[in-house]
C-alpha cells in the first residue's frame, strides 16, 4: 500500500493512505489526521501502512477496549515492564478491566463508564459464572441446582486493588493518546478510591531479640538476621550472591532479586536504581555470615553432585534457588509457633524503625532502606516521627534553657 501527507493548517496533517480501487473501480482510502511535525506525521504514515501490510490494523472508531488493552499489554507493557509487574497488569485486565468495559468501544469510553465500574467493583468485586465443583455427591433438589447454575457475586474488591485498576487503566488509555487514538483520557476526569493507610506491623528490639534466638541453628537465622539488620527485601536476600558480600569491608551489594513468575522463582533487577545499592553490615552479621560461609561449604562438599552451585548465600536446601512462597510460608509458621506477630516484610520496617528511633538520619535510613526518594521514607514511618519530634523540642528546650541560665549568672 501507499500513502502521501498533506498539510491542513499549523501543525496539522492529513495522512492518506491508498487502499486500491473497489470492484466498481472508485478509488478508495483511508484519511487519518496527526498534529505535530512534518518528520513525526511521516513517522505515523510508516507505522499505518506497516500495520496495514501486516493485518495490524484496527480503525480506533471500531476498536474495542477489550482489543486495546490487549494490543497495549503486548506492544507497550511487556517490552516496558518488569515479568512480576506485567503478570499483574495482565491479571488485572483480563480478570477486572475486561469484564467491565471491553464491551465498549475505545472512542467512546467516558469518565462515567470509568467510575460506575469502579463503584461496582468496591461493592460486589466481580462477576464469576458457573457453578462451583464439588467433590459432594449428596443429591441436592431442583431449586438447589438452578442457585447453583445462577451467577455468583465475590465481595467488594479492596480499595486498594481498585485503585491498581484505575492505574493501570490510566496507564494504557494515556498511551492510547500518544498513539493519537483518544484526544484525552478519561480516567483524568474519575476521582479513584483511597485505601486506608495500614501500617505493617514492627517488632521493637526485646521482641527482635527474641526472635533471633528462636532462629539460632535453624536456616532461617541467616535470613532473618539479615533482614533485621540491614532493612533488605525478601528477594533482594534470596537472590543474594556471595560475590557480592565483602566480609573484610563489612559490607554486601544489592544488585538483582529473587521474584516469583507463573513459571517459578526467576532473577531480575532491583525495583529502582536507588534500590541497587551498597549495606555496610553490623559486626553481629558479618561474624555469623563468616559462620554461615564455612557451614555452607562444609555442605557442599557432604552434598557432592546433589549440591547445585548458584553462589546463593540463603539458598534451597540443595543450592537452588528458595522458592520465594515456600520461604515465606516457613518463616509464617515459624513466628507463629515463636509467639511472634510480624511477617518477613515488617522485619525491614522493624530495621528502619529502629533506627529512626535511635536517631539515625532519614537520609540514612532511605538509603540502606534503597527508597527512591527521602519523601517515601518520611511517608512510609511518619508513624514513628511524632515521638522524635517530641524528643527534638525537648532538646531545643533544654538547650535554650541552658543558654538563658548562662545568660543569667553572667549578669
């Protein structure tokens, strides 16, 4: 196929393409209009009759969202997008967004269809057809059959998982103006749920204590000492390698994570670039990761062939790779049956609470924490801030104190 530009005013082009002649021999094309540059219109004409060519295209008066959000999740999400955060995407299109709003076409898709889908999915979650199978082979009466044929409603859907929705629907339909096939996104015009604020539970250093004990001897000591004392993430401890810790120095390298895909435990890269980063370590962990070294080679060796070397310092049993679930499955049952209420993720809050509690710069706690910004760290513990600012204007008091008592035996 062919095209041609033609100029329609300031910054505005006509892009015409040549479909051929019909059977009654009329000429036939398809106009789109672009705004910008000559050298961005001539751009768009190669992407259109590229898509032509190869049966990619689809007029954005007839496209569907159900087919939008498909072609987005492909050619825009997957390449831009780490595996977990795509899989999440995908699982919210297909199971939340779709189901909702795919019926309707992109052009036509208003704030009011945005915010009607969000209000039912806050009040009854989603729609789910089919009866649920049973191993019970108990007979049951007719009208007991046709409940089970009618379709069953889930609970409302959190707050926070409707707010993921809005995101990620804001998120498509923006590329969807760059690609010029909205003018504007209507998503800008829908007010989206705020979650309730829940903080995840910290352990104070009696309970961190005890925890510690517990774990002595146990593979999961290594890990949990770890995330205790220096803020680390699940993955970022389970896909930590030996030759990225400096046991002279003291210290020990982020630089990739153990993330959990539909296909199994898979590495990727740290969630941003401040979370690629450099831990000094207190003596208490660098002596027990020494220990932990020799035991582990020690291992190896009894091991022999069974053994899988990934240089993983908190590896499977065999050397493999944790399965990330599995781990924290363990750690559950085992804080359970200590008498101690944290999950694995609250001993990295436990880690920065601390230390905002024993004075430690924000700055500083941000930066072993790997947050992207201070703004995060202050948001994520301004829980723990009141009492230091109790502290900080019971030192300014006693500071002026002091001066104007100087003052006062000076004269």
């Amino acid at each position: 196929m062919k095209g041609h530009l033609r100029k329609r005013g300031p910054g505005a082009w006509a892009l015409i393409v040549e479909l051929g002649r019909d059977a009654e021999g009329k000429r036939r094309q398809k106009w789109h209009t672009f705004h910008g540059n000559k050298k961005d219109a001539e751009a768009e004409l190669t992407r259109l009759l590229h898509e032509l060519n190869t049966g990619m295209y689809a007029e954005p008066d007839k496209m569907l969202v159900r087919d939008y959000l498909d072609r987005w999740l492909k050619d825009y999400a997957k390449p831009n997008v780490a595996p977990r955060t795509y899989e999440r995407y995908q699982e919210l299109v297909e199971g939340n967004l779709v189901p909702a709003i795919g019926h309707l076409p992109l052009t036509k898709l208003r704030p009011l269809h945005i915010q009607a889908m969000e209000v039912e999915a806050l009040a009854n979650g989603r729609k789910v057809r089919g009866a649920k199978k049973t191993k019970d082979k108990a007979p049951v009466s007719e009208h007991d059959k046709t409940d089970e044929k009618q379709e069953r409603v889930k609970p409302g859907l959190s707050a926070r998982t409707v707010l993921h929705m809005h995101r990620v629907l804001r998120s498509a339909l923006q590329q969807a103006v760059r690609w010029q096939l909205l003018s504007r996104n209507p998503c800008d015009a829908v007010k989206p749920p705020r979650p309730e604020r829940t903080e995840v539970k910290a352990l104070d250093e009696k309970q961190t204590a005890q925890l510690l004990q517990a774990t002595v001897g146990a593979r999961l000591y290594i890990p949990v000492l770890v995330a205790v004392t220096t803020g680390m993430r699940r993955g970022e401890i389970l896909g930590l390698q030996w030759q990225d810790v400096d046991l002279e120095a003291s210290t020990l390298r982020v630089r990739q994570t153990l993330g959990l895909l539909k296909s199994g435990p898979t590495y990727a890269a740290p969630k941003s670039e401040k979370s690629c980063r450099v831990v000094s370590l207190p003596t208490i962990t660098s002596e027990a990761l020494k220990e932990h070294r020799r035991a582990q080679a020690a291992r190896r060796l009894a091991l022999g062939p069974v053994w899988h070397d990934h240089d993983l310092v908190c590896p499977g049993e065999d050397g493999r790779p944790w399965h990330p679930g599995t781990f924290s499955h363990l750690f559950q049952h085992f804080a359970r049956r200590v008498g101690v209420d944290v999950t694995f993720h609250g001993l990295r809050h436990t880690h920065a609470t601390q230390l905002l509690r024993a004075g430690v710069h924000v700055k500083i706690v941000s930066e072993r924490l790997g947050h992207s910004t201070i703004a995060l760290t202050l948001d994520t513990y301004s829980h723990v801030l009141p009492g230091m600012q109790e502290d900080a204007a019971a030192r300014v008091d006693a500071a002026l104190r002091t001066a104007f008592s100087g003052l006062s035996r000076g004269n």
